[in-house]
C-alpha cells in the first residue's frame, strides 16, 4: 500500500509541481472565481445519498453500496471476533478513508481549503467521491468470519439490487450551463 501511494504522489508531483514554481508568473486567482471557487462544490454527507439533490453534477454513493457497507460494520460488530487481524486493519483503514473523504468534501473542512492555498487550485472537494466510492466499495466487499452460505446469498441479493436500482436510474439528466472560456480575456 505504501508503495502504492508514493508511486500516486510521485506522479501527482508532475501536475501540482508546475502550479507550484509557476503560480507567481500569473493571475490564477482570477481562474477560481468563476466555476472553479472551492466552496461551491462542498457536498454534505446526507446530500451522498440523494440523488436527486442539486448540485453542480451528480454525485451518489449509490444506497445498495451504503447498505452493504453498514452490514459489513454491522457484522464486524456484532462478531469482530470473527474477523482475522488483516481484516480487521483492512475495515479500519477503509473507514478512516471515507471518514476522512467524506470530511473532506463537507463545508466543515473549509478552514483546510483555505488554509492550504494549492489545494483549491489542484483539487475541489467533490473529487474526494473518486476515493471515498472505492473505499466504501472495500468496506462493503469485507467479509469476516463464518456463515460463507449466508453471505454468499446475501451477496446475491444485493447484486441484484444493484442492478435493479442501475436500471430503474438510467434516465438522462439534465443538462448543466457552463459557460466556456477560450482566452485569458473571458476570465475579467
């Protein structure tokens, strides 16, 4: 895992290092005016589940992944004993990432956009989804413990959940103004 998240830094280095060394050669206060300003993406942690809210794009989790997340928690619970130890670290460390992301993409942590500068300019808290859906994904896919005939159907059922509520969803949305910028002028 570790190696894993150097080799992510490193390569997130050959996109924030270039904003670093050059952000003084330019006006990019001006490019986070408009659309980009930080605080209007903030997503409340409620607001994951509903997928109708408004919002400047959709985002979910989805409630059949929530729903096999909380059984997972619900059964390590109820029979932590059941768990080996990596299971166990690995739950935790799943949960302290969507902690973490779901902290991250509320407007509880704006004093953490605004006290790191860079961040708004590299990131927006909405981009926090592209982690906390994996995460959340690990959470519901841990299993501990006994009862595999359970667990299997009970799999089985929320598959086919998932794939109720993925067509029962499949309506185009609506469509979101943006207004395009060409040149540098179009951000005055």
């Amino acid at each position: 895992v570790a190696a894993a998240l150097a080799v992510g830094g490193g390569l997130a280095g050959f996109y924030v290092l270039p904003l670093a060394l050059e952000v003084r050669h330019v006006m990019s206060e001006r490019a986070f005016v408009l659309v980009w300003q930080y605080a209007q993406w903030f997503v409340e942690p409620l607001a994951l589940l509903d997928r109708h809210a408004e919002r400047m794009f959709p985002i979910a989790l989805g409630n059949p992944l929530v729903v096999m997340a909380a059984l997972n928690v619900a059964w390590f619970l109820w029979r932590p004993r059941a768990w080996s130890g990596p299971q166990r670290r690995f739950l935790g460390f799943a949960l302290c990432v969507s902690t973490l992301m779901i902290f991250l993409m509320s407007s509880a942590s704006a004093p953490i956009w605004e006290r790191f500068p860079l961040l708004p300019k590299v990131q927006f808290p909405a981009r926090a989804l592209a982690i906390l859906t994996p995460a959340v994904a690990c959470i519901a896919g841990a299993t501990g413990g006994g009862l595999l005939r359970l667990r299997h159907a009970l799999l089985v059922l929320l598959a086919l959940g998932f794939l109720a509520q993925s067509m029962a969803t499949m309506t185009p949305g609506r469509p979101v103004p943006f207004r395009h910028v060409t040149d540098a002028a179009d951000l005055v």
